[in-house]
C-alpha cells in the first residue's frame, strides 16, 4: 500500500488483525479511535490504547502492538475506526526509522504499508489507517503527519484529558512513560439516551446523589443480588422486582468500564445470570418467573450467594460495589456474620437492601459486627420500593459507599 490507497474490504464476517512494527529512537504508542458520523470518538470506551484494552462489546482489543477487530460486533453509530501512532516524550515522526502496518483478514491477500522518516517532518503523531464504512465497509492508507500527540490527537475526536497525570503501565514492547488518562466524558444521560432512553430520566437523580455524597470518580465493579423466594411472588408478579433491576442498571453504566450490572439471584441457592446490559435489562426478569423461583427453591439461604460474592471479587483490583435486595426472613446470624468479617479484608462493599419484608435479623446489627478489618456494609429498609424517590434511593445507595472508598484504600484494600 502507499499513501493514499483504498480498498473495499473482503469478507466484513472475518475478523481482521492490524499488526504494527515501529522503529525508531522515541517511544510511541499505538491507539485505535471509534468515531461516529460527525467525525467524533463514539464513546470513551472506544478509545482503545494501552490503558483500555477492549472496547465494551469485544470489537475492538489490543494485544501488544496489535489490533482484532470484529466489525460485525460494532454499534451501528461507529462508522469508523482510525488507527494512530504517537510520540510520547522528545522526538518526531520524522526521526523514526521505519514503521510497518499490516491488515490481515482470513482468505484475503494481507495489505502492507511501510512508511519512514523521510515521509514526515516535525509532527508528534500519524494518522496510519482508518476502516470507514461508507455503504461498505472500506480501507484508507491514510498515512499523514499530525500536529501534536496523544493529547492532540483525543482532542481532534472530540474528548478531553483528565487533569492528574498518573504513571501507567505499558503492555507495549517499548515503554511508555508518563501520560495523562484520556477519557471523553460521555454523560451518563447521553449514554442512556442513546442506548436505553427509557432509563434517561434516572440519570439526573443519580448525578445529584453522587455529587451530594462526594462520590469519587472511579471505576467500580457493580453487582445485584436478587431474592427470588417464595415471599416474593407478589412484587415479582406486579414486575417490582423488574423496576429495581432498571434503577440500579445505571449504577453499573456510572462506575464499571464495561457498563455491565453482574446479577445473581438466590433462594434457598444462587443462581448467577448473564450480565445486565442496556440492550437486555428489560427482560432480566422474565416474566414467567415461577420455572427459576422453583428450581433455586423457595427458601432464602443468603451465606450460599455471599460466598460466591466473595470468590468472585477478593482478588479484584477494582472496588466491588454489591447491591443485595432482600425481603427479609433472613437468618443464618453466626454463617453471616463470619462472612462478614472474612470479606472485610477484599475489595467488597456490601449495600443491603429491604423490601417490603420484616425479620431482616443480622442485616440490621451490622454496625455491631466486631473484628472486621473495616466497616462494609450498609443496610435500610423500604416500606414500598415503588412509593421512594428516586433521589432518595441514590442517595441512600450512596451515602455509605464513599467512607469504605477512603477507609479501604487508607487500609491498603484497594488503590
């Protein structure tokens, strides 16, 4: 390929590999932007670089200097994807020695680009090659010199740098050294709005919760445990228990970086299910609910799904922030209570929630439990989930939550 060459790609079903071998006396740093219609980066998410390694859907992962790509797995909006390389630290692209990209993609002749120095001056970044679909999808050598690096380059697509500049380790071969976070501070409304505009009207509530609470701006592990015994016909029937899934989904859009809700439900056993998602959220409580409160038994047996709780996240590196819904009956003091102390030291803080139920036992003594290595766990009751605001729901949600953040990571738990 030179600069400048375009093609129609084969088989868009195929995966494709972009691999990109650079020489040169600097360091430099491989990233792939997801841009929509108007030329800007879809979604932060999609800004794949070493400290995001994959976008939310699995369409787009780096691995080292290397790109997969699955076309068929992008949200419709992304209309293209553009491939860059820059400098980080002293040095221009027209020092490099060489740089090689390659496309390949299965049952097609691989395409080459080989660009040097000499095809650049004083710029600190390339645009190398974009994959656009312009009623197909397509291939442009690109191959330009651009004013500026990484920083430059997020701008350009519409995004913002954070302020703290932090040192990131680099799974590249060169190092990187370094670097400010980019992020394009997509709104939690605009990413509602855009995937799941029933739900846009909680985005309000919970930015006013969080900013009331001090909520810092972390990414976070976010999960929900429903009870599904027997007790719970009738706000499963009356589809409650559905509500609450939508009321807590953007919980999981604002902290975790996939924007996905882990979800268990437990009766007298748990039963962990796919992840919650703004594409499926309004159906992760079927509505012929009686097969699965049947076979999870129609007894509640909380130590079982805590203990799977506690396997999934003690080693996590992030935060896990677990919601439990409960409508009480809640027994098992001695089991409960032990886990209690034992989750203590891992990066798990538990948000107990009572609905419409009575006999919450131990989850009203938490405060009391001793010999834990920190507070973590919060519990309130509701008389009827569907009669609180919800600017109240956030801000309990959240009132308790901060305090862990700083007491785990002062206890070394999490960073």
């Amino acid at each position: 390929m030179q600069r400048g060459y375009r093609t129609k790609l084969g088989d868009i079903h195929a995966p494709i590999k972009i691999d990109f071998h650079i020489a040169g006396p600097s360091e430099y740093d491989i990233s792939c932007f997801g841009v929509d219609k108007n030329e800007l980066l879809y979604d932060d998410s999609y800004m794949i670089f070493y400290n995001q390694l994959k976008s939310p859907d699995g369409a787009i992962c780096m691995n080292g200097t290397s790109f997969n790509v699955n076309l068929d797995k992008l949200p419709s909006d992304v209309v293209k994807l553009v491939f860059t390389i820059s400098i980080d630290g002293d040095g221009t692209m027209g020092m490099i020695h060489q740089i090689n990209v390659k496309l390949s993609q299965l049952h097609q002749e691989d395409l080459v680009l080989n660009l040097t120095g000499s095809n650049f001056k004083d710029q600190k970044a390339i645009i190398a090659i974009e994959i656009y679909n312009k009623n197909e999808w397509r291939m442009n050598a690109v191959a330009n010199g651009f004013n500026g690096g990484l920083s430059q380059l997020l701008k350009a697509y519409g995004g913002v740098e954070e302020e703290d500049v932090q040192a990131i380790p680099s799974t590249l071969a060169s190092p990187i050294s370094v670097i400010p976070t980019p992020t394009s501070k997509v709104s939690l409304e605009k990413k509602l709005e855009k995937n799941a505009p029933q739900l846009v009207n909680l985005a309000k509530p919970l930015k006013v919760a969080l900013e009331k609470n001090k909520v810092p701006d972390i990414v976070a592990k976010v999960a929900l445990i429903l009870d599904i015994s027997g007790s719970m016909t009738k706000i499963y029937k009356n589809r409650t228990v559905q509500s609450i899934v939508n009321k807590i989904l953007p919980l999981a859009i604002q902290f975790d970086d996939n924007e996905e809700l882990d979800f268990w439900y437990y009766g007298s056993r748990p039963k962990r299910m796919e992840a919650v998602t703004m594409s499926n959220y309004y159906n992760a409580v079927p509505v012929n609910y009686k097969p699965l409160m049947e076979s999870l038994g129609y007894g509640n047996y909380e130590p079982a799904v805590m203990r799977e709780i506690i396997e999934e996240y003690r080693t996590s590196s992030i935060p896990a922030y677990i919601i439990f819904i409960t409508d009480g009956g809640v027994g098992s003091k001695r089991e409960i209570k032990n886990l209690m102390i034992e989750a203590s030291k891992y990066p798990i803080f538990w948000q107990f929630v009572g609905i419409s139920g009575f006999g919450y036992g131990i989850l009203k003594q938490l405060d009391t439990i001793k010999d834990r290595f920190v507070d973590n766990a919060n519990f309130f009751a509701l008389d009827d989930f569907n009669k609180v605001t919800d600017d109240e729901l956030y801000d309990r949600l959240l009132k308790e939550f901060p305090s862990w953040l700083t007491e785990a990571k002062n206890k070394g738990i999490i960073r």
